[in-house]
C-alpha cells in the first residue's frame, strides 16, 4: 500500500511540473481540432533544476515517448535567451539529442544521461503552450500548465 502511494505521490509530482517530459504528454483537446499534437512552446520563463539520474527508469521512458515532438520541444526551449547562451545550464547549454533513439538506448549511458537533462531537468515555469491546428494558448505559471477548456471549446 505504502509503495502504490509513493510511487502515485511520485508520479503526480512529474507529471504536474512543467518539464519537457510533462510537454510530450500533453495536447490540446479543443472541439474540433484533429492536430493538437505537439504544443509550441512560447517561454517566458525558463529554469534549469538537476535531479537524480536514474538509467533503468529514463530507459524505461523511451517507448512512451513521442521523440519527434520532444526533438521540436528542445529545438523551441534552446531559443530562450538564458538557455541559447549557455547561462543556467550545467555544460554551456541543453545537450544535442540524435535525430533518432539509438537501437541500444538501454545501454547508452550518455544518451540516457542527455535525455534525463531534457527531460526532467528542464523546467517551464511562465509561459504559454500553443495548439498547433488552433493557436488555442495554454497559460503555465508557477510550473502548472493549465489545460482547462471553456464549455463552448468541448
């Protein structure tokens, strides 16, 4: 029982914040819109928090990701002026992830490592996510993205 909670305490916590893993889950469900997949990222403000590497469970996240979209959310955070200067980041920037998952990630202990850094590490803390089809925004503050529609968008 004790297990079951802390792992749904644990999983609340990253799925809540803002991180790039948070970013690949998420999509806009607005009536109507067939493409809301993935949301642009317009920053306001960006922070670069490091967290405890763990191989097994950033390996196990490879399958659930959409790599495209999280190639493109990388592409859309390293444009942040702090982030594009190398400022608040532990190597002078976010590190390159490869255009494609490498056939033996599980073994890759750098690119798990780099993929961690994107995934958990980076954080949206103000800002908005855009619906690509609908240009539909969604306000992030304080880390919480909020995807509440309005009666007349479900």
């Amino acid at each position: 029982w004790l297990k079951r909670t802390v792992a749904g305490v644990i999983a609340r916590r990253i799925c809540t914040l803002m991180r790039l893993l948070t970013h690949n889950l998420l999509q806009c469900n607005k009536k109507g819109v067939t493409n809301g997949f993935p949301l642009l990222i317009k920053p306001l403000v960006m922070k670069y928090e490091e967290s405890q590497f763990d191989k097994d469970f950033v390996a196990a996240m490879v399958p659930k990701l959409q790599y495209d979209a999280l190639l493109k959310a990388v592409e859309w955070v390293s444009q942040y002026p702090e982030f594009a200067s190398g400022q608040g980041l532990p190597s002078g920037g976010l590190p390159a992830l490869p255009a494609a998952v490498p056939a033996e990630y599980e073994s890759d202990e750098d690119f798990l490592r780099r993929l961690h850094l994107v995934l958990f590490d980076v954080h949206l803390v103000e800002g908005k996510l855009v619906c690509p089809e609908s240009g539909r925004e969604f306000p992030v503050n304080d880390r919480i993205p909020n995807m509440l529609l309005t009666d007349d968008e479900v």
